[in-house]
C-alpha cells in the first residue's frame, strides 16, 4: 500500500469510525430518551385521567347525595336542576313511596342502566360484560336510593384526551404506531380504559439517521482523500527531487506550497541543495586548481632538474591540495646532516624571510617537530592550541602555528640498497584553513606529494652526480677535458667582462711511459692520482685543475698573471721534484719510490690569445717548449708581439711571488 492510501486509511479510521460510534450512540440515545419522555407521557396521562375520573366520580357522589337528602316532593326538581347545570347526565331516584323521578322513567329503569358502571364498586373485567355507557355514584337515604350517572360519550374521551395529553379510549383495537397502556377500572375509577401516546417517530427517522451517516463518510473519504493528496504529494516531489540529485542534477529544486512542517523539510532540501552544489563547485574548483597544479608539477618534474623549481611547485600544490596556510621544506645537508631550508610560502614570524635570508636557514638534527620527523622517518601531525612551544615538542627555532603536518622526504627504494628511510628532507604543513587540524587524507595527500619530492630530489641528485662523472676523471678526482672547455670558456668570458686576467697551466709528466713500462701501470695510475692530490694542495679555492688526458693536466688561474703562474708552476714543480711518489712495485728488485718531474707551459689571457682556444694552444706550445728545452722546467708564451721569456723551474724562484 502506497503511503497515500496508508493516509487515507488512516484519516478514515481516525474520523469515520467515531463518527459510526457516536452514530449509534446517538441512535441509542434518542431512542432511550423517546421511550422515556413516551412512558412519562403515559405515567402523566394515567395519573391525569384516574384524577378525571375520580372528579367526575366525586360530582356524581356529591349530586346523587343533594338529591337524596332533599324532601321526596322536591328530588324530582333538584335532579332537573343538576342534570341541568351538566353535573350529570342522569339522575335516577328510587323511592317505593313515589314514583321513579329523574331523567329516566321508572318503566324504563331497568334499560337506562345498562352499562352503568358504579364509581365505588366497579366491577370486574370479563369477556361478556357490558360496554360501560356511563358512570354513575349512587346515595342512600331511608328507602331512598339516588344515583347519579355520567354517560361515557366521545365528548368526555376528548376532554380526558385534552386533559391528559394522551388519547384516552374505551378498551379495543390498539395504534401499532402508538405506545399503549391500559388503565384497569378500580375503586374510584371504574372505567377500563386505552391511553395511546404518540412516540413522534416518522417512518423516515430510521432512514434519515443512516442516510447521515452515509453522507458523513462520503465527505469523510473525500476528504481523507485530499488531505492524504495534499499531504504525499509535497514528499513525492522531495522524492523526485532527491533521485534527481542523486543523478547529479544539483539545479533541481522543491517547490514550497505552505509554510507548514512540509514546507519547512522542502526549504530545508533546496538550502542542503544549494550548499552541496556549492560544495561541490569548490570541489571542483579545487580539483581543477590541484589538477592545473599536477600539470604544472608534472612538467617541471620533466623539463628540469633544478631543484629552486621543482621543490616550490611541490609546496604550492600540497598546499592548494590541503588547503594549509604555510608550508616548509628542508633538505638534509650531505656534509653535516642539518636541515636546510629550501622552499617556504606563507611563513610568518622569524621565518618570514627573503629567499636568499630563507636558504641560509638551518635546523639541528633530531631536535623538535622537524627533527624528529627526519630523523625517525615518521610522520607528525597535531595541534598547538592550549599548549607552550615547551611543551609540545617543537624547537623554538621552527616556524609558530596553531597546527602542523610533516613528513619525511625520503628517496625511493634501490633494488640493491638498504630499504630503510632514507630520508632526503622534510616537507611540513602548518595551519589548516578550515578546520582545527590536518586529517588522515591530508597525511596520504601530503605523503603522495612528499613522495614526489623524494623522487625529484633524487633524481636530481643523481643527476648531479651523473653530471659530475661525466665531467670528472675517475682516477684522479680532477675535471676532464670535456669540463675544461666548458670553464675555460667561461673564465675567458669573465675575464674580458671585467677587464681581468687569467693564467692557464698545462703540464705534463716526464717521462711517464718509462714508468708504466718499469713498474707497471698499476703503479702508473698511483703516480697520477699522487700528482692530481698535489696539485690540489697547491691551487687556491678560486684555481680549478682538468685532466687533459693520458699524463697532460691543465690548471686555470683566474684574475693571475704572468708572474703569478710562474709562481705557481714552480711550485708544482717542486712539489712533484723533492717528493718521490710511494708506489707498489711490480718485480722484486724495483724501489717503491718513483722520482717524476713535470713540463710546464704558460700562458696569460688577453696576452697570449683573445679566445680560450688562443689562450689554450699558447699554453701547450709553450709545454712543448720545455720539453724541447729539457724537461722538468716550464715555459711562458710567446706574447702575441714576440716571443716570450724562457728559464728553468728553479730560476723562477727569483720572480716575485703572488
């Protein structure tokens, strides 16, 4: 059954069945009431008409008694006079001395008594007795005997009928439609009498009343019918509404016929309505900013290895995807473990920083809520509000809020490597706008984009290290040549810019074939990773040193010039000279010390070339020029005017030092 038809059923429960019950109730109380008023009726009747009668009964005793006590020569005018004035209709006189006086003559006594019927001694009902014709009352004086009668006409049944209020009649047929009684005759009432009261029924009461009550219910399932209409049809379109919502269609709204309990639910459906499109418009908006934020995070995870990019684009999009206010991330630093800042956004109080001031920043490992997180590897989230910084476990140096999210960066897992953390940094969020913290699905949602920022930082870095194999040499730790030409270039540009100069060195090993030869080239590559560590020793921080290839080095020299790479060279020189190099022999019998000298030649740019590649083919013919001249000594370039001056190592000790 459908809720409408569990309404109607309802409504007509609720109304029809009191209607039917308060029906009958009706229906048995006016009958009851009628019955009532009708036996009162008769009771009033009855007690009137006795009354009547018995009046009646009295008068005839009172005139028969006149008669008789009067002389016997005036009993003749007397009852004419009383059956005159109407005391009674008859006055019979009964005296042995005169004859019969009254109304009725003596001869015919015997036929004007029939039916009398005597007030004080009536007699008893039975099937043949005479119809009562009149009523009579009789007295006694001497001989004497009177009686007084009253005939029994329809003129007397209609005054005790008007008197009584009921239809007073002699015994016989009834009124079926009437209510009946009989009055039995009796001692000062000798009539046997039928009161009939009518009970004021129409034949059309016992209609009328189930005519009502038909009409009644008629209305009544009318109206069930309506209200149950008008009550399910409200929730029938809330019913509609709410599959079209579900469907997707968020536009649909209920309409609101009255301002009743309905109308309230309706206006409460379109308000949730409203604010779940809203919402899901700000979602939308939202997964539209984060997926514009995912592009743009995709194309720079491929289009760069810089990490300034990269980690910034990170930031803002874990941000944008948990709605924080700040955020914060640190790298962990190779040489000595701190934290270092990298990135930040929205950051407030002691870190709200330029970006040169925020990458100078440093936190202690393992201390606070950053520390913790990089050195354990776990994540950390929770709130500041109500509590101390003391208290918290927060370093007093980390960024203030009022709640936190960070998470490890760590580098994805090497098949070969130890599968432990690996933690490269820390990405922190503070301050969740919108709510009193960050959420389980933030901490996935961050841990997605740390992951990320693991993975570039990686991949930077390996890229970086890649790069830097690429450009180094392995056995000597120096640059190759591949980098030389690179910074040589460079140097030159910056040189010209600013109007310096630059001296560029290029040695060689003298005879370094005769030691691969005795001692093997084991020995061969100790003896150049030897000389490469020395030349480090001997360069300052701004110098650069390149492997050229085979024994041939290179090294730059910036804002120095001629006298200062004499210097220089002589002092590799030296150091190469007065200090045999250790190495394992190859044959018993051979030392474990090689004595080398290095060629050195020299050249300056602008004076010896106006292009790096100048400047590196002066320097090298000048390396040939000492070797032509006898090895273990070095030779500065031919000016681009002439040629240039020449000496042994140890004659540049007389040059003035740099």
């Amino acid at each position: 059954m459908t809720l409408r038809g569990r309404l109607t059923s309802a409504f007509l429960v609720v109304v029809l069945g009191p209607v039917l019950l308060g029906s009958v109730f009706v229906a048995l109380t006016v009958g009851a009431v009628s019955r009532e008023r009708v036996t009162e009726r008769l009771d009033h009747a009855e007690t009137t008409v006795g009354a009547a009668v018995s009046a009646i009964c009295r008068q005839l005793q009172a005139a028969a008694d006149a008669v008789a006590v009067v002389p016997s020569e005036n009993r003749a005018a007397v009852a004419a006079q009383l059956v005159t004035r109407g005391l009674a209709s008859a006055i019979n006189v009964s005296d042995p001395g005169q004859p019969i006086t009254g109304r009725v003559a003596s001869s015919e006594q015997g036929k004007d008594t029939v039916g009398w019927k005597s007030c004080m001694n009536p007699p008893k009902a039975s099937p043949v007795s005479e119809p009562a014709t009149a009523i009579s009352a009789t007295a006694y004086a001497q001989e004497v005997t009177v009686t007084a009668a009253q005939r029994i006409d329809a003129a007397l049944l209609d005054r005790l009928s008007e008197a009584s209020g009921a239809t007073a009649a002699m015994s016989g047929p009834k009124d079926d439609r009437a209510a009946n009684r009989d009055m039995p005759a009796e001692p000062g009432q000798p009539l046997t009498l039928t009161l009939s009261v009518r009970t004021g029924e129409s034949p059309f009461r016992h209609a009328v009343l189930p005519l009502i009550v038909l009409v009644t219910a008629g209305l009544a399932v009318l109206a069930a019918r309506w209200l149950a209409h008008s009550t399910t049809r409200p929730l029938g379109d809330l019913a509609w509404a709410a599959d079209r919502v579900a469907n997707g269609d968020l536009d649909t709204r209920v309409p609101i016929p009255r301002p009743d309990e309905l109308g309230r639910l309706a206006g409460t459906f379109n308000r949730m309505t409203r604010e779940l499109q809203s919402y899901v418009q700000a979602l939308t908006a939202s997964r539209d900013q984060l997926r514009r934020h995912l592009a743009i995070l995709g194309d720079t995870l491929s289009s760069t290895h810089d990490l300034d990019r990269i980690l910034p684009v990170i930031l803002r999009t874990a941000m944008t995807a948990t709605g924080a206010r700040a955020g914060l991330i640190l790298l962990i630093e190779p040489s000595d473990g701190r934290l270092a800042a990298r990135s930040g956004s929205g950051l407030t109080g002691d870190w709200d920083l330029p970006v040169a001031e925020l990458l100078q920043r440093r936190l202690a490992p393992g201390r606070g809520i950053l520390g913790t997180v990089a050195a354990t590897g776990s994540p950390l989230r929770g709130t500041n509000r109500g509590v101390t910084r003391d208290t918290n476990g927060a370093d007093p140096d980390e960024p203030a809020c009022e709640s936190y999210l960070a998470v490890p960066i760590c580098a994805p897992p090497a098949e070969d490597a130890d599968p432990g953390p690996g933690v490269l940094g820390v990405l922190a969020l503070y301050d969740r706008l919108g709510g009193p913290g960050f959420e389980d699905n933030d901490l996935r949602i961050v841990r997605t984009f740390a992951g990320q920022a693991g993975v570039a930082v990686h991949n930077v870095r390996v890229h970086e290290e890649a790069q830097r194999l690429s450009l180094t040499d392995p056995l000597t730790g120096l640059w190759n040549y591949r980098y030389l030409r690179e910074v040589l270039r460079r140097e030159v540009e910056r040189a010209s810019r600013f109007g310096r100069m630059l001296t560029v060195l290029v040695l060689d090993l003298d005879h370094f074939k005769e030691v691969n030869d005795t001692y093997g080239h084991t020995a061969g590559d100790q003896v150049l990773g030897e000389f490469a560590r020395r030349i480090r020793i001997g360069l300052r921080e701004v110098d650069v040193a390149f492997r050229q290839g085979g024994e041939e080095f290179v090294v730059l020299l910036p804002e120095t010039d001629a006298y200062g790479g004499v210097i220089v060279a002589e002092r590799l020189g030296a150091a190469v000279r007065e200090w045999p190099i250790p190495v394992d022999p190859r044959r018993p019998g051979l030392g474990d010390r090689v004595s080398i000298s290095v060629s050195i030649g020299i050249a300056v740019f602008p004076e010896h070339g106006a292009t790096a590649q100048q400047v590196l083919d002066a320097a090298d013919e000048a390396l040939y020029a000492a070797k032509h001249a006898g090895r273990d000594t070095y030779r500065l370039a031919e000016r681009v005017s002439g040629i240039g001056p020449e000496g042994q190592l140890d004659a540049a000790r007389q040059a003035p030092g740099r």
